[in-house]
C-alpha cells in the first residue's frame, strides 16, 4: 500500500513564497508510484486550502514566487487525536458543511520562518498524534530563535559568532548605549538579523556604526528580537543532516561552499533566490580533508545538542586559522532540486527523490512525544 504525505506550505511568515517554491520541486520529484500526495497551501491570512498538486503551478515565474490564494475548499486537522491503528482524516469544509477529505499517513510542514518551522505547526501534529516530517516542538522553537540556538550550541562547547540580543523597546530607551557597547566589544562589521527569521530576510552588513540605526529598523520590521553579531572572517560552508537510522548516529554530508563575488556583501535574500549578484555554489568544498572532517564532526554535534530530527542543515564559517564557527542550523531548509541541501545528498549518492522517500519513511515510523 502506498503512503499518502501531506504537503504543506505557504504560511505567515516573509518566506511564503520560498516555501510555495519549495513544495514545487517536491511535488516534481517524489515517487508518486510509492506515494500519492495531498497538497495543502496557507495562505498569508492564516487559512489552509486545498490548492494544486501541479509543481508547475509552484515555480518562480521572471523571478516572482508563487502565492497561496484563499480559494477552494478549507482543510481542517481531525476533531479528535489520531490513535494508533485508526486513520488519520484529514476534512474539508465546504460551502458551510464539513465532510472528510482524505486519509493521510503522514504530514510534511514545507513551511520557512515563523508560524511553521518554528514550532507552532508542530505542536498542532503533536497535539493530535500526527506523524509529520522533521524537527519536534523544542527544537524547532530553539532552532528558529537565533539567540537560543546560539546559548544552546555553546553549552554545548560549540563555538558561534560573538555578539548581542537587542529587544525593540529597549533599543528605542538605550540606543546610544547599545551602539557604545558595540563599539566598545566587537569591531566592525557588525551583522544586524531578526532572531526569528530565515533566508536572510532582514539581515544587514553594517560598516560603519552612523548605519546600525537604519539595519535594526529593516530587523524590527520582521521580529522584535534582534541578533547584533560581530562578523566572522571565514569561508561559508554548508553541511547536510539526516537522523540516524535505528537510533545511529546522525549522517552528515561532505560539506559545501558558498562563495559570493565582490558585488555583493554578503549571501542575502536575494542573492539566495532571485539570481543577484555573482554567488557560486561549490560541492565538496576545496577545504582539506581534516578541515572538511572537522565540520562534518561539528555538525552532527548541533544536530544532537539541538535535538534535531528528521533534517537539518548547519551552516558555518571556517577561518584562516581552520576554526569551525557556525553560523546558523536550518531545521527546514531550502529544498527545491538545486538547493544545497538536496545537492549536498546528491554528491553523497542520494537522489532527490530517494532523499524525500528517506524522510517521509522516517517520519511514518517515528513516535511522538508523551502519551
């Protein structure tokens, strides 16, 4: 019998587009002779729809992300928790009657930022016994918030970049003190990035300190927590996480790196998905073996210190001096056919495809929290 996954995405946050994206190449690639696929689009707004299952309805179309539209019918989760040997049945509310939809095995949030990577759609599976695929409630919302990835991590004796946690209402009473504690602690540039939000989506290079006031402003727009970080002279490599399997360790690709051109200043929103700028994307990373070691080694250890699950992605910079300094863990990262994570598999000899049936098979067996 074939399993049936639930794709979702859209959602809230600034990354709905990336996320409308990302379900396009899924939907491209997975076995439909080993899964049949259920496609569920939220829109800005917060409603779950039935859209689509077309992957060509979800590509960039001169350089436009696609959007969820409030139309069709209303999905709705189960009334009641799922219980183990009974269906998981999804409904649909339709002209103001409910009616069962379809029965799903498992769910996979394909969801970027917040109101969906970062717990919040988790904990609506956990509460009803829902298998879905990637990271639990607490490393999700750990994962997401920058600041609390970064006290977890070190606690864990892992190194990250120096820096400050700025709140809104405190920046607009102390601002002159928090710009002379920069000043005073960490030397220029400083990397200015909303604490809860992905794909470099209001993240600013400051160079000089007359600018931080305009870069925290493009931060607060998208989170009132604010990450102040002292930049870190390195390479920026990127390694892929999969879960171990039957309770072995995690597998950790051979890491790659993003290298970006003189016209731009750092590797931002745009330069991720629109084609600005000159970025080129190298696999395996031209890092010596013990270097290239060291950072599958760091990576599997976030994985565990953040108790990851299903997938992750760790990214790091690596200075002159061969430290390994990460950067940021994605629990849900970019997966279209050419983003790094799935490239990174591939150069591993795992096919896009068969690195989506990976995840959906772990996640149809794995147990959720307390019962």
């Amino acid at each position: 019998m074939r399993t049936t996954v639930a794709l979702l995405f859209g959602g809230r946050s600034g990354e709905h587009g990336i996320s409308c994206v990302t379900a396009g190449g899924i939907l491209s690639a997975i076995d439909r002779e080993r899964f049949d696929v259920l496609a569920i689009g939220i829109t800005r707004a917060g409603r779950w729809v039935q859209v689509s299952a077309d992957p060509s309805d979800w590509t960039l179309v001169d350089g436009n992300a696609p959007e969820v539209h409030d139309t069709g019918v209303e999905v709705l989760l189960p009334a009641v928790r799922h219980r183990a040997g009974e269906p998981i049945v999804l409904r649909a509310l339709d002209d103001g009657a409910v009616r069962d939809l379809a029965e799903v095995d498992v769910v996979w949030p394909l969801l970027h930022g917040a109101y969906g990577e970062d717990g919040t759609v988790q904990g609506q599976l956990e509460m009803l016994d829902i298998p879905y695929v990637g990271s639990g409630v607490m490393a999700s919302a750990a994962s997401m918030d920058k600041a609390a990835t970064k006290t977890l991590l070190r606690t864990a004796g892992l190194e990250c970049a120096p820096g400050i946690v700025v709140h809104e209402d405190h920046w607009a009473r102390e601002e002159g003190r928090v710009l002379a504690h920069l000043q005073e602690h960490h030397p220029l540039p400083w990397f200015v990035k909303p604490a809860r939000a992905g794909s470099s989506l209001g993240v600013s290079r400051v160079s000089r300190p007359e600018d931080l006031g305009a870069a925290m402003k493009t931060a607060f727009a998208e989170d009132p927590k604010v990450l102040i970080e002292q930049g870190i002279v390195g390479r920026e490599v990127e390694c892929g996480v999969l879960q171990g399997r039957d309770g072995g360790e995690p597998r950790t690709t051979i890491p790659g790196e993003v290298t970006v051109g003189d016209d731009l200043e750092f590797y931002d929103y745009e330069s991720k998905y629109f084609g600005k700028g000159t970025v080129s994307i190298d696999v395996p990373a031209s890092l010596p073996d013990a270097v290239l070691e060291e950072v599958r080694e760091v990576a599997s250890r976030a994985f565990t210190a953040l108790g990851l699950e299903g997938l992750g992605r760790v990214d790091v910079f690596v200075t002159e001096d061969s430290r390994v300094v990460i950067n940021e863990v994605n629990t849900m990262p970019g997966f279209t056919p050419y983003s790094m994570f799935p490239v990174l598999w591939k150069n591993m000899g795992l096919s896009y495809a068969d690195l989506i049936a990976d995840l959906v098979e772990q996640a149809a067996a794995r147990r959720l929290g307390p019962r």
